[in-house]
C-alpha cells in the first residue's frame, strides 16, 4: 500500500506543474468571464429601459410589438456578448514560440502578463456592473425611469467600450497578436 503513495506523490510536482501552466491563461479568462457578465448586464439594463419607455410612451395596442422589439434588441445585444467573449478568451491564449532563426517579430506572449491584463479587464468590468447597478437602484424614484434606465444604459455601455481597447493594448504588450475586436453594437 506504501509503494501506491509512494508513486502518487512522486507524480505530484508534474501534476502541479501541469496545473500551473494553465493558471495564467485561465486568470485572463476570469476577466473575460467578468466582462461577459457586465456585457449581459448592460444588456438587460437596455432592455429594462426599452420596456419601461413601451409602457410610458407607447399606445396600449401597440405596446406588445414595442416589447417585442426591446427583446430582439436583447437577443442581438446577447449575441455580441457570446461573441466578444469567445474573442476575449482567445486573445488569453499564449502564443507559441517562433520556430527557426530569431527575426524582428514580437516574442510570444507571457503568461503572466496575459493573466495581468485578464485581471484588469476583470476590474474595469466589475466597475461598470457597480455602477450601473448603483444607477438603476436610483432610477426607482426618478420621476422619468425610461430615461433614467436610459441613461444608465448609455452609461453603462460607454463606460464598458472602454475596457476592450485596453484590454487589447495590454495583450499587445504581451506579444501576443489579437484578433480586432468587434465594434460595439449601438
């Protein structure tokens, strides 16, 4: 029974090797992820306010066909976000080594500055969501709450366009070579 441990815990150092190579691309994931779910919330920040503007601006028999058209705007605004972050994890993929002579191309990605720039997009995100979140709790007692959750909306997603870019600029740094990043849906 001795010699089964004995194997298993010489097999360890390769097992947390194994693990660790993996870690930094997966913490830039994490940050993707973030970003995900601040893409879907502002999404449904923008749908909120769709709905609530139907309900305050649009004639009764008409207000189903408005609301139909604020959740195909969400299934198209849920459709950028899958996409962006499929775009996203690639981008925290190291890139191989250059096989053959040394040129003047940049070098490939680092781990740990991969994994730095997912934590950073992480933040930026995480930020958005706060204040966003924050913003639609204070439209409860606005007056207008179409406009208020519009505003938020609008916010939201300017603040949100500003975390790709330099998500993009900091992967660069890496060495890495990103795909171009999709433009914002309005």
């Amino acid at each position: 029974m001795r010699k089964r441990y004995g194997a298993s815990l010489t097999m360890l150092p390769f097992i947390i090797l194994a693990l660790g190579s993996g870690a930094a691309a997966d913490e830039c994931r994490v940050g993707c992820n973030q970003q995900k779910r601040d893409c879907m919330s502002t999404a449904r920040v923008t749908m909120l306010s769709c709905k609530q503007d139907c309900r305050a601006n649009v004639p009764p028999t008409e207000r189903g066909t408005c609301q139909r058209a604020c959740m195909d705007t969400f299934r198209a605004d849920k459709t950028t976000c899958k996409t962006d972050h499929t775009t996203c994890r690639e981008m925290c993929e190291p890139t191989p080594p250059e096989e053959g002579p040394p040129t003047d191309s940049p070098p490939s990605s680092d781990k740990a500055c991969l994994a730095k720039c997912g934590k950073d997009l992480g933040a930026c995100a995480r930020d958005v969501t706060k204040q966003a979140r924050e913003c639609v709790r204070g439209c409860r007692a606005a007056p207008d709450k179409a406009a208020c959750l519009a505003g938020c909306s609008e916010t939201a997603k300017t603040d949100g366009a500003a975390c790709g870019p330099v998500f993009e600029a900091c992967v660069l740094t890496c060495g890495a070579t990103p795909e171009p990043a999709p433009e914002p849906t309005p």
